[in-house]
C-alpha cells in the first residue's frame, strides 16, 4: 500500500515529463513537415510557441528529480561526499550520451551534416552539465533547507548574468565550442536562441532542485495537496512580478532582449512551471490523470528513450514524411503517427526493462524446440 501511495505521489512529475515530450513532438513535427502556406498562418506561430515549454520542462524535472534522489541517499545515512560523486557520475553519463547523440545524427546526417554538428550544445549536453554542477553545489551544504536556497541563489545568478554574456560580457578569447556551452554562439558568430548553453538554461534545473526539495520534504508528504496550491498561487504571483520588473522605464542592461536572455522572462517561465506543477499534481489526484491507463505518465517515465528515437524519424533521414511540403491535417496525422508509436516503444521499454536475459533465453529455447526442417 505504501508502494502504491508512492506511485501516486510521483506521478504528476511523470505527467509534467510526459506532457513536455508531447509539447516536443508537435513542435518537432510541424517545425519539419509542414510547408507552403502552412508556414505562414498563425498556426505554426502557436505550435512554436507552445514549443518554448519543453526545454525549460525538462530541465526543471530534471532538477526535481535531483533533489529526490539526493534526499533519498540523505534519508539512507550516505555521506555527502558520495552522494556528490554519485549525482555527478549520474550527470556524466547524460552528458556522454549527449555527445553519442550527436555523434548518431552527423553520422546518419551525412554527406549533408557539417562535422561541427559533433560540437553543438544541444538539451542533454546541458542537463548533463546542469546535474554535474546541481552536484558539486549539493557538497556545499548539508539540510534540505539549505540546499534549497542555495539552489535558489544560483538559479537567479545564473539568470542574471546571462544577458551580458550573451553581449558586452563575451568570452571571445575562447574556442567557439567552449564559449557555445556559455551563450550558444556555435559557428555563428553571435548566440543562438535556438541552442541551449548553460546561461540561461542551467537556471531552470536550479530552479526545479529549490522546488523539489520543498515537494519532497516531511511536511509534504501529508499535505501535497496545500503544497502545490501554494507553488501554482506563487507561480502566477512571480509571472506577474516579472511583466511589472519589464514594465520599468529603466533597463539594467546595455543590451536587453526580453525574448531570449532576459531574468524577467525566466521569472515568468519559472512561475508558468510552477503553475502547471499545481495543475499537473491536480489533474493527477482528482483529474482523470491517472483514470485507467495514461500515455503522458507512460512516456513521461522514458521520456529519453523517445526523445532519442522520435527525432529521427520526424527531422532525420528516416523521416515518416516529406520534410516542407505537408498540409496541418497531413502533419497532424504524422504527429498522431509519432505520439502513438512513441507510447508503444515506451510500453516496451518499461515492459521488458531487465528482463534482456530471460527474453534471449526464451529465443534460445524456441530455437532449440523447433523441429529440423527436412531437405
């Protein structure tokens, strides 16, 4: 029963995950497929911009699930200094399969792939990072209370130090393969809102470990539901704080780009994940989240191994359909076409996870079972 209590309580971080993955294939696949006219419409502007949560959704569970982790290991008597190592090798080996990822794409992306495509910082190079460094930070403190404001204070330095290093602060002394894990400069000579270096992104993993270890301490566990009113009533009080700080006459910084590098935008995009923590934990207890069977938790619980695969068949070589030149129904039957395959390799996945031994065995056996065939 206490299992199952468990299960409950995790399952909107699931369902935030799963949404975020559902939010990236609509974006994803729109962004590849559609064409002509389709490219023009208001449409596409409103699929774009529900593209803008994912990225931040991701990092800020991924931040979540650090804190829950390390409070477990805390809960079990294990040394800081362990769990530093623990969470910083956990974010290594996202950071490695980062790299492999890219590694992948400019290998299937050939002859038309730039090598340096193998350098670009893409989102699992940046929570890979993000852990490495929610890690170090985690040796530096030893109560949950603590570590929640210490987690507090980076997230909002990060944020504010990011304008000017996208600008008047820039590390040009450095390689463009270094200086992109700083401001996504990549090759291009300037940073790129599309990449997703460390400032401003780090910030949201931050953010998302503060937060967690308030979802994950004593007090929550008997009053989830008080708690979460609480961080959906503060999120839309921090969204309203921020459009105030960007009404201001005066600006702080020489260059100020709201869309792309500003703290007052990640205030608010801190408080609109705030506000969906609550809708999320909402829809799970008394929503029909978890009415039966639900695909958002399901792929939510892989969200790596889908993000993985779906990309190549919505932007790579094997692509469902011609990339530029569909019409919204066709796209949208190609997303319906991802959303479901994506659910069932997810299903697979959790289905026979550790269980690689007994299948080869049971082939095995089916081999060995068969009668020879005469000739």
């Amino acid at each position: 029963m206490a299992d199952t209590g468990k299960q409950q309580r995790l399952a909107y971080i699931d369902w935030m995950r799963g949404l975020a993955c559902l939010l990236m294939f609509q974006t994803h696949c729109y962004d590849s497929w559609l064409g002509g006219t389709a490219r023009e419409g208001s449409f596409i502007k409103w699929s774009q911009l529900g593209g803008t949560l994912p990225a931040p959704l991701f990092l800020f569970l991924a931040g979540v699930s650090f804190a829950l982790v390390t409070d477990r290991m805390r809960s079990k008597g294990i040394s800081a200094n362990e769990i530093a190592l623990t969470t910083i090798r956990r974010g290594a080996e996202i950071y490695g399969l980062g790299l492999l990822f890219r590694v992948q794409e400019f290998i299937l992306g050939r002859p038309w792939a730039p090598w340096t495509d193998l350098l670009r910082v893409d989102i699992l190079n940046t929570i890979g990072v993000s852990m490495m460094l929610m890690g170090i930070v985690s040796r530096l403190t030893r109560t949950r209370a603590a570590n929640a404001i210490v987690a507090a204070f980076v997230a909002l330095g990060i944020a504010i130090v990011t304008p000017p290093l996208w600008t008047t602060w820039r590390v040009l002394w450095l390689p463009w393969y270094v200086e992109s894990y700083i401001n996504g400069v990549h090759t291009f000579g300037k940073p790129q809102p599309w990449l997703f270096p460390i400032f401003p992104w780090a910030a949201f993993a931050f953010a998302g470990l503060a937060l967690g270890f308030a979802l994950f301490g004593e007090w929550a566990k008997n009053n989830l539901a008080k708690l979460t009113a609480l961080i959906g009533a503060a999120g839309i009080g921090l969204f309203y704080f921020s459009i105030w700080l960007d009404s201001r006459p005066g600006q702080f910084y020489a260059v100020y780009d709201y869309w792309h590098s500003s703290p007052n935008f990640f205030l608010a995009r801190v408080g609109i994940l705030m506000i969906i923590v609550f809708l999320a934990h909402a829809w799970c207890r008394w929503g029909a989240g978890q009415w039966g069977f639900s695909p958002l938790i399901q792929i939510g619980q892989t969200s790596l191994l889908v993000y993985w695969v779906h990309i190549e068949f919505v932007y790579g070589r094997f692509s469902i359909l011609t990339k530029r030149s569909q019409t919204i129904p066709m796209a949208t039957l190609g997303l319906a076409i991802i959303f479901v395959a994506m659910v069932l390799l997810s299903i697979a996945r959790t289905r026979f996870k550790g269980h690689g031994a007994e299948l080869l065995a049971r082939i095995r056996n089916f081999g060995a079972s068969k009668p020879a065939t005469e000739t």
